[in-house]
C-alpha cells in the first residue's frame, strides 16, 4: 500500500538559506489491510514524511509509491483518504455543506453522497449537528468531522495525522474503535501519533522515527520482546522484620505501605528463591505481577540514544 | 460537476458568508446613492458628476474587493492550512487555483451587477439617459478586475497575505502610470536605458486601456475596436499571469 525508498527531505530556512535535514533515508513498507502506527516525539519528521506522502511537499530525494502508483498520480487520490494534524476547515461551512464539498471532489453527487454523509455522520457521532457550521464546533468535533471526511470517498488506505492529539481520553477511545473499525472493513490505516499507549493497543506494526531516521520498525510484540529483561512485581502482606530486611536486599527496590510491602524483582529465577523467605517469615502473598515492558520504554530508549549520537 | 466548477462555487460561497464583502458593497453603494446629494452642490451639469463619481466608485470598489477578497482566498488558506485537504484529494493544483480564480470573478460580477443596477436606478429617477457607453465603461472596468485578482492570485502563490496585498496594489497604481514609463523611455538619452524602460512598460499591465471614463464623461465615441482590443488585451494579460501562477503553485511546498 505504502512504499517508502530512501525518502528525504531537506528544508531551507531563514534569510541565512540555513539547511534542516527534516527526513533521512526513510525507508518504509505498509502492506494492505493493517494497521500502521508511525511514532515519535515532536518535531521527528510524522508529518513531513506524511505531506510527502500526501502530495502537499516534493522530496529532496529518494522515491515512494502508494497503492502501486508514483507520488503525484492523481488517480490514487481516489482511493486514499487523509486527515491532517490538528486540522483546519472551512469553517463558515456547516457540517453537511463540508462533507458534499468534499464528496464533489471525488466526482459524487446526488443521493448516492447524501446517504454516504449521512452514514458518516452517523459513523462519528453528529448526525444531530449537521446543519451547524463548524466554526461552533468543539475540538473533539472537529477531529470527528475530519475524520468523516477523510472517509467520503471510501477509500483503500486511510492516512491519518495524530488523530489523537488534544482529545480526551473519551474521544481517544472513539477515535481508536474508529480505526479498529475501518480495519475490519479491510482497510489499511497509517497513522502518526506520540500518543503511545494508543499505538500499542491497536498497531499491527509500528515504525519509530526520532531526528528524521527510522529507528525501529516491526510487529509490536515483536519490539517489545527485544526490549528484554522483564521485571516481576510482588506485594506481600504481614511479613516479619527478618524476612522482610531479607527480601529487601533480594529486590531492586521495595515500598513498604502499612501491612503490605511491594518487592519488585529484576529477574524471574529471584521471585523463586523469594517465595520460601515470604512463607517461612509468615507473610501473605497478596498479588504477583509480570511487567512486561511498554512502547514507551522502547521509545524512551531510542530518543535518548539519538540524543547521545 | 466539474472539479473546478465545485471549488469556484465553494469560494463564492465562502466569500458570500464574509462580512467584509458587505462592508465593501455597502460603502460603494451608499457613495453612489450619495452623488445626488454632492450633485447640488455644483454648478455645472449635474449627471456629469453623478456618472463620474458613481463610476469611480465602481471601480474603487471593485478593485478593493478584487484585491482584498481575491488574497484571501488562495493566501489565507495555506496559512490556515485548509488547502491541506483539498491538495490531498484528487484534484490537480492548477483546478484548485483556477476554480478560486473563478470563483472570484462570479463574485465580482454578482457585486458589478449589483452597483450597476443601482448606478441606473440613480440615472432613471434623474431622468438622465441611460447612454450604451456607459455599459461599456463599466464592461472594462469588470476586465480591469479580472486582470488585477489574477495578479492578487499570483502574489498569494509565493507570498504572505500583507505581501500580496501591498503587491497589487501597488501594481494597480503602476499599472494606471505606466504610459509614462513609455513616455520616460523616449526621452532618455541612452540606448539600455530605453530597452529596460521599454521592457518595464510591456511586462506591467497597462491599465488605462481599461479606462474610458471621460470618454464617456464628455460623451466622446467610443468605438467598438477599441472595446475589443482592450478586451483582448485583458484576457492575453491574464493567461500569461495564470500560467505563470500555475508554475509557481505546482512548484511549491506546502510547509
């Protein structure tokens, strides 16, 4: 669906002609009918790599290819759909009035766009709103619109930038069904996001971007697997005082809160050797938990690995 | 319907709902109702006064919308950042730019309309005649606005919305002196001289084709080649100026 070879981009900026490598050599391939989350911190390059994607920059250098076709066909813009970052409508257009515009541009009209916008409208929750105009819309309804119309054309791959931003935690979990969704439908979804915690629940596959470079790219589980020591958490309760000054120095780091102490072990072969001293000191197992390591630690990593390059 | 025919509907729509269009139009009107009044006051032939300053007035305004409007239109929406959509939807650069382009003359010509009609229902409760060349006049006023939001939209191709505004009209207030350019380049001595002015004088739009005010004023003829060549003149100028903002636009990064 996406092809990215050797993708780059270089801006110019200022009166001093100063050079911002935004992208470098991203190579990229988004295969059809998953979920793509393409993460990293601000200012990583999401959204240049995705204006390039969309037509709105020209590459530096470097070639990529949606749906089979060269960038710049205008043919594929038939089948793709694209929300940009935070963004902006017309907004002395109300709800309907939008979404016919856009459904003209894709070439529809009559009652075939008027039953499409009303399946929309109903698909993001503003059925009751469509003859307000935009500019009295919240940011949370916007999002929704745009989404609506990033969808009019029912398109084959939907690319969306940072749909989650500034929303709250309601409209993140509207916005992620969404896209679970268009998934089902057999639709390919890229989306950009800093939002990680989001990414890990939906992406098929995630590529992370820091400093314009691709860092990492690969099934989420696969990434988190990579990632290695896992740690184990146990809270135990009414331990004596020998065995709890024994667990103590068995674990890298213990919290006592009135009856209960939590041990948290670095390895799972310690929380074995853990359990006897926990029985014998008289203490009451009162929960066990494998932390399994996040996105956010494999992110963390890499932002500071590229801050240490 | 076309792609370009819904763009050009959605900026006139865009501009219907603006509230500086009706303080322009308003404005515009309330001077041309006004010439009655200041009419009075003169000595001389009173619909001389009332048509001189009812056609001016035409045609500040018209080139205050043309200006004003007409950057807004293409500027304002890479700087809100509206066109992000529309670039990424199946629609080449050059239907948007020409789709707004459009758009803009269909409003120019609902605003014309609009002064014309009550430029003559000013005429008619004078019991003044309603001379054919005062259509023409204002015929080339509305070619004038043509030219002048061609080169407001090829400003906001490359340049912020101030820029271009301040562009324009300055090209409008060159655009009525550069007879003198030509007049300048006889005069000077040197050869290079003469060529850069002459140059100068062909590359800047002459407006006073677009002017037969005081033909019109002082009843003089004025005949239909004349009409035709200005006319012409107008819409050469203009392909040039849209193919050049054609180039830029396809060129260009949306950042």
């Amino acid at each position: 669906m996406i092809v990215c070879k050797q993708l780059t981009k270089q801006f110019v900026t200022g009166l001093r002609q100063r050079k911002v490598l935004a992208l470098q050599g991203l190579d990229l391939e988004v295969t059809a009918g998953e979920i793509f989350g393409f993460l990293g911190p601000n200012g990583a390059g999401k959204t240049t790599a995705i204006k390039i994607l969309m037509g709105l920059i020209y590459p530096t250098s470097g070639e990529a290819r949606l749906l089979g076709k060269p960038l710049g066909d205008v043919g594929v813009k038939q089948r793709i759909g694209f929300l940009p970052e935070s963004p902006y409508f017309y907004d002395y257009l109300t709800a309907a009035e939008f979404l016919t515009f856009y459904g003209q541009l894709f070439g529809r009209s009559g009652r075939e766009l008027r039953s499409r916008i009303d399946e929309l409208l109903e698909l993001v929750g503003l059925a009751d709103r469509r003859r307000l105009r935009l500019r009295n819309f919240s940011k949370g309804m916007l999002q929704r619109i745009g989404l609506a119309q990033a969808l009019i054309n029912d398109p084959s791959l939907v690319v969306l930038d940072e749909p989650m931003s500034g929303l709250d935690p309601v409209g993140r979990k509207e916005i992620r069904d969404l896209i679970l969704h268009l998934k089902e439908q057999g639709k390919t979804v890229f989306f950009s996001s800093h939002i990680l915690s989001d990414a890990e629940m939906i992406c098929d596959r995630v590529g992370i971007l820091v400093g314009g470079r691709l860092r990492e790219i690969g099934r989420v589980e696969e990434l988190l697997g990579r990632l290695g020591a896992k740690t184990v958490e146990v809270v135990v309760a009414g331990l004596n005082g020998e065995a709890a000054a024994r667990l103590r120095n068995m674990a890298v780091k213990a919290v006592v809160s009135g009856p209960s102490t939590m041990l948290v072990f670095d390895r799972e072969e310690r929380v074995d050797e853990a359990l006897p001293v926990i029985m014998a000191g008289g203490g009451k197992l009162v929960s066990l938990v494998r932390q399994k390591g996040s996105l956010e630690d494999l992110f963390m990593r890499e932002v500071a690995q590229e801050r240490r390059e | 319907m076309s792609k370009i025919a819904v763009i050009a509907l959605n900026a006139y729509k865009e501009t219907i709902r603006d509230k500086l269009l009706y303080n322009l139009v308003i404005f515009a009107l309330l001077l041309i109702g006004s010439s009655v009044i200041l009419s009075t006051l003169t000595v001389g032939e009173r619909s001389k006064i009332i048509v001189d300053l009812s056609l001016a007035s035409i045609n500040l305004f018209g080139v205050l919308i043309a200006i004003f409007v007409g950057i807004g239109l293409v500027s304002k929406e890479i700087e809100k950042k509206t066109i992000f959509t529309i670039i990424a939807k199946p629609v080449h650069r050059w239907q948007y730019l020409l789709g707004k382009y459009l758009g803009l003359l269909l409003i120019l010509a609902v605003n014309l309309t609009l002064m014309t009609v009550c430029f003559y229902l000013v005429q008619l409760a004078g019991e003044w005649a309603l001379r054919p060349e005062l259509m023409m006049a204002i015929w080339l006023i509305y070619v004038e606005l043509m030219v002048i939001t061609a080169l407001a939209l090829l400003f906001s191709t490359f340049t912020t919305s101030t820029l271009a505004a301040i562009f324009t009209l300055s090209l409008y207030v060159i655009g009525h002196l550069s007879v003198s350019i030509k007049e300048f380049a006889k005069r000077i001595g040197t050869e290079t001289a003469a060529i850069v002015a002459n140059a100068l004088y062909y590359s800047l739009p002459n407006l006073d084709h677009f002017n037969i005010k005081a033909e019109v004023l002082y009843q003089a003829p004025v005949s239909f080649a004349r009409l035709a060549w200005a006319t012409f003149y107008g819409l050469a100028y203009i392909a040039v100026i849209l193919l050049l903002a054609g180039i830029i636009f396809q060129r260009r990064d949306f950042k």
